[in-house]
C-alpha cells in the first residue's frame, strides 16, 4: 500500500491560524501550532484513538458538545477552542475525578517528577479536592512480570498498556478485569506477563502503575542524565535513550526513530542494560560480574590469566602477531562498529600482510554477488515493510533474528493489510514453488520487500541462491519501483557495516578488490578457512574482535581444535567467555555499546553513530585506541588519534561514504543510499 499522501489545511485555534495535514488527530494538529491539548489515553503509536480519558475535551464550533481532541480529525476551516471557560471546568473535573482514589505516592513513587499526572494537575487540575473520604487501597506492588511490578491503586484506566498487549505486539496477554471502579489491569489467566516486547507498557504507562522492577527506588529524575545511543545487541540497532548517574547505566527508554524501530523496543534491549557497563558505586553491586566483565588487559601467565598492565599486554600481542606475520588470521563480531573493523582490517593487510579477516558467519559470497545485493536500487527501507503490498520472509526469523522488524510487519499486515509470505532457502532451489512464489508476490501488488536472513547464503548452494535472490527481483522489477526491494538481516548487529568497511576476506573498503593472497600466494580465508587453516598448522595467531568462534559460529568442533593450535590467540572482548578463558594468551578489555564512539550501519544502509553515555570502566579503553597502538606495536602507524579522525579515515576510504560526517549523521542516522556519493558502488 502507497504511503499516505496528506493535503495541508489550515485551522483556527484559540484565535490562531494553524497549518496542519488534513485529517490529523486535532492533538498533534494543535501541536503545529503551539498549543497543547493535554491526554492520558491517547498515544498515536498505538493506533486508533480510544477516547476513553477525556482529558482533552475541546470545543469547536458548529459542535454543540464538546468533543475529544484525540479522536476528532481536522478539516479545513475549522475552529476550536481549547482555553475556554466550558473546556477549563471540563478538564478540572476530569482531572478531580482520577485523583478520588489515586495516593499520595509522589514522594517515592518512580514517575514523580517526570509523570503525565502530576504535570496535567499543575497545569490543568482544580488545585483542591472536594472530596474528603478515604482512599482505596491494594497490596502493592505485584509483580506482574519478572521485569515489571504493578501498583494497581496508582492506575487511572488509560487502557494503553492493554492495547498496546492486544493490538501492537499481539501477544493478548493483559486484560482489563471486572468492571467499572473495579476494574484493574492483569493478564487474563493470571500467570506472569512474559512476552517479547512487554517492557515497552512501562513507557506508555501514563502514571507510576507500571514501573521496571530493576529500575524501582535507583535514581529520581533530578539525579539522572539522559544521552542517547543505539542499542547493538541485534541487527534492528533500534535507538534508544541511556538514563544514567554516577557514570552507570540504570535504565534503557526508547528514543523514537520512525524510520528505525517505530519508538519501541524488545526487551532484550530494554532490560539488557546491566551488561552495559559504567563504574560500580562504594558498596554496591557491580553492574555485571567481575569474573564476566573484562576491565584490566591480561596475559595467559602459568596456564592462567592474569592481570597486567596494557603496554605489556600490547608487547605480548605484537609479539604474537610479528612472530606469526602473514600466517594471521582474524574474526570480528558484529558488535564492532565500523571503524574497529576498518582499523583491524589495515592492521591485518598492512602491518601482518594477511588478507584472512572476515565478519561474515555464513561463509565467503562471490564479491559479484555482493555487489549485486548492495545495489543502492534495491535496497528496501525499513518502513517499506509496513507499507508494502506484500513481503517475502525468506529464511528468517524476525521475532528471534531482528525483533523491533516483527512489530513493523504486524503493522503493516494489521493496519495496512500487507500480505505476509514466508519461504525457506530449498524454496529457492524448487522451479515449481519459485513459480508459486512469484505468483503469489505478483498478485499481491508492485510494492514488495524481500526480507532474507544472512542464513539464506550459507552452505552448499550459496551462489546459486543468491543468483536466483537476485533473478526474483528482477522478475518483480524490484529495484524500479519504490517502496520495494531487498532488506537483509545480518547475523551481527553491525554486520553490514563492516562489509562495507572491508572486513572481508574478498572485499576491501567500500566493497573494492583488497588484496586477496600472501606473498606466497596463497588465497584469503574466511571464518571456516581460518579455522582449517589453525587447525592444519598453515596459520600460526588469530586475532578475535569482539567474537568468539565456539558461541557464533556452526562448526565448533573445527574451532574447538583450531584454538588448541594456535599459538597465539588474542581476543579484544567486553567479557571473558569460558572460550577466551581456556584459549587466550592475551584479552584486552573492550568498551560495551554504551560507552563507545563510532558509527554502524543498518540493515537498510542507515548509518547511525555511538555516543559514550558513560566513562570507560576499569582500565578499558577505545577499541579504535587499543587496534591502533598494537598496530604501532608491529610497526604500523595508522596515523588515528580521536575517534573523529578514524570515522574520517572509513568515510574518505569507502566511495559511497565519500563527504559523510559526523554531523550529517546526527541523531538519526543517514541512509547512504539517499546520498549523490551511492552512485559510486561499482
């Protein structure tokens, strides 16, 4: 389905000629004008509006009654008043009514001071209450998640965290039981909410009847800071606002970005947060286990390993690494951002003379073809999926593989009427399901999104399937009509950005030919080659950027062995997994999301930036920083001494970056894609 094309009206409000596009909800419509309409209920991300508070009862002429300003669309030419003496008692009353029985939790409540409740009663509440009889009183609080406690005398019956169960992520659990002044929110069978995406109620929630139980009684509003980030703990990188004091991170928000994750985020991502870092307080709990957390470099001394300083762990690396030369091979997850990848990558061809890196978990893919796949042409948004005719699931999981994209494809099929299709990689090599498959897109409309998982070129087959990705696209003229295309979902979170960055074995910046042999000739090995090549003996190091092969890759026998080969294995990890604990001779401390500076790419090609929300804990220090000064350990100068200046060095390195800045990049991310420098993928 086309996106909606809106027409500007213009409207009168409190005297003002407002401009607005026809149809708005006359709440956002005020917004375009300065004025605000106050709500409870009314939340657009949620769909349809309900009406239910009447908080922001309006009046308009040629209406006898007053009416809500959540649920009425604006038309040209009309007038409303939202500061009159009707409107004003109106609003009074609403707001003396859901203070009857609501406690005086202010004090100690978590909202309290950044609560709608409390705002809309200084700005729009009688200021005395007229009723004097006691108020009702609950157990409090349950616990009605894991993550979530609820205070039910607190909840003024907005009914968002309800529909936000039923309608947004489908899972149908909460409910709204009893009825009238008896009414109170649970699930409907009375177990514990467990769902995907449960903590985004504790958002929407209005008043403190929904609060994160980790986050429960930790900070007040005045004793926080707020920086905003990307959250890498998937290829969604939905973006996300860090609540931080005394350089921890307490709490994950969302920070909307329509064209990214919609304003909601899993609760993998939400609840995740202790594992983000920071500096523990006197006498409280580290923020993750000391014996997880990697925050002092350390070397393998006796069969254990040991704590030291980083200029001997970096002469023990460079050691490693002189020693083993053009016989490195090396791994980079998809937590890295891009100029880690881009300075390991010079590291390895410039200072080692090994072309065996890679980021790719499902194998080496011709570099024809992964040109091909990048072309800006057929690169789908991610907001096409809500708007498409149709979209193809090819050997995806979006719930496990990229959440925040399953809430976007309900969207659409729920809101829009998309028709969902889902299709495995043997369906690829089947002449008779093809046909079908085809049929089945071609019937639906032009709009359609293919949206396939790194998975699906993997193994046998990889190149025929990925010819055939691409004939399929030519077939529905993919790539000539907007609003549709390809959108891949890499195994790591940044998995794109570092192909483009050339992290990969037959492919330099900016998808360009490296160079691909050592100077005995021998062939750029990928991650499976690496492993044989260790385990054979024909590679002596390798070297893990934020990855551990026996946890992300297939074939952990081969890596099991390879690493009891090798001679030097040198990890730079944010926590000491029991592979590194067993294999590594040297670990140097790695920053968590939260802390670091860089920039990733989406799946759909939007550059987005990192911003340090923290100070480095410990002894860590910039990824950037430790890859450059190993790199002048060996003899190399990689000629970076800010973060800016390698962001400097990927952007002038890769073509279809060529002028991108930081500031361009903003808070929002750019897609290169929309950008004059795409034309130069070649």
């Amino acid at each position: 389905m086309p996106r909606p094309e809106h027409k500007t009206i213009t409207l009168t409000i409190d005297g003002r000629e407002v401009q607005a596009p026809e149809n708005t909800m006359l709440v956002d419509a005020a917004k375009h004008g300065d004025v605000e309409i106050p709500v409870f209920c009314y939340e657009p991300k949620l769909g349809q509006p309900v009406g239910a508070c009447r908080m922001c009862l309006v009046e308009i002429e040629g209406i006898p009654k007053l009416q809500t300003g959540c649920s009425t669309p604006v038309k040209d030419g009309m007038v409303v008043h939202t500061q009159s003496e009707r409107v004003q008692d109106a609003q009074r009353a609403v707001v003396e009514f859901l203070l009857i029985n609501h406690p005086l939790d202010c004090p100690v409540c978590d909202k309290g001071g950044e609560c709608p409740l409390q705002d809309i009663t200084f700005g729009w509440g009688p200021g005395i209450s007229r009723f004097v009889e006691p108020k009702r009183h609950f157990v409090k609080p349950l616990e009605l998640s894991p993550t979530i406690a609820i205070d039910r005398e607190r909840c003024i019956l907005c009914y968002r965290c309800v529909r936000f169960s039923q309608e947004i992520s489908e899972d149908h659990q909460l409910v709204l039981l009893e009825r009238g002044a008896h009414s109170y929110v649970s699930t409907f069978d009375g177990h514990p909410y467990v769902a995907p995406f449960s903590g985004n109620i504790v958002e929407l929630c209005p008043v403190g009847a929904l609060t994160s139980r980790p986050y429960r009684f930790r900070a007040r509003p005045w004793d926080i800071e707020d920086a905003g980030s990307v959250c890498t703990l998937c290829p969604a990188q939905c973006n996300v606002t860090l609540t931080v004091r005394d350089e921890r991170v307490l709490r994950v928000q969302a920070r909307e970005n329509h064209e990214v994750d919609d304003g909601w985020l899993c609760d993998r991502g939400r609840f995740a947060y202790p594992a983000l870092g920071g500096v523990p307080q006197a006498g409280g709990a580290s923020p993750v286990a000391a014996d997880e957390r990697v925050l002092e470099p350390l070397i393998r001394d006796g069969g254990e390993l040991r704590a030291v300083s980083w200029e001997r762990a970096l002469a023990e690396a460079a050691a490693g690494l002189s020693r083993a030369g053009e016989r490195t091979g090396a791994l980079v997850g998809g937590e890295a951002t891009n100029e880690e990848g881009f300075l390991l990558a010079r590291l390895m061809r410039e200072g080692l003379g090994s072309p065996h890196i890679d980021s790719r978990r499902a194998g080496t893919l011709p570099l024809e073809l992964t040109r091909a796949l990048n072309d800006p042409r057929l690169q789908a948004r991610v907001s096409d999926l809500e708007f498409a005719h149709a979209v193809l699931v090819l050997e995806a999981d979006p719930i496990e593989d990229a959440p925040i994209l399953d809430l976007r494809l309900r969207k659409g099929v729920r809101r829009h009427g998309m028709r969902l299709i889902q299709a495995s990689a043997e369906d690829l090599l089947s002449d008779e399901r093809l046909d079908e498959l085809t049929g089945q897109l071609r019937e639906a409309g032009e709009e359609i999104v293919i949206l396939w998982h790194e998975r699906l070129l993997s193994g046998p087959y990889t190149d025929i399937r990925a010819r055939v990705l691409l004939e399929l696209a030519d077939t529905l003229s993919l790539a000539d009509t907007p609003g549709a295309g390809l959108l891949e979902i890499p195994c790591g979170a940044n998995g794109r950005g570092l192909r483009e960055a050339g992290v990969l074995p037959n492919a330099g910046p900016g998808l360009s030919e490296p160079p691909s042999t050592t100077s005995d000739g021998a062939d750029a090995l990928d991650a499976h080659g690496v492993a044989e090549g260790l385990a054979e003996g024909g590679l002596a190091a390798v070297l893990l950027l934020q990855a551990d092969p026996l946890s992300d890759l297939a074939d952990t026998e081969l890596w099991e062995r390879s690493l009891e080969r090798a001679s030097t294995v040198i990890a730079c990890t944010t926590f000491l997994t029991d592979t590194l604990r067993e294999h590594a001779n040297v670990v140097l401390p790695a920053q968590a999301y939260a802390e670091k500076e860089g920039t990733i790419v989406h799946p759909d090609g939007r550059i987005q930036r990192l911003r340090p929300a923290v100070a480095h804990p410990g002894s860590t220090r910039a990824q950037w920083q430790a890859i450059a000064e190993l790199a002048a350990a060996i003899g190399l100068d990689l000629e970076v001494l800010t973060g800016a200046m390698a962001s400097q060095q990927l952007f002038d390195a890769v073509p279809f970056y060529a002028g991108l800045t930081l500031e361009e990049i903003g808070g929002k991310g750019v897609r290169w894609q929309d950008r004059d420098a795409a034309v130069a993928v070649s």
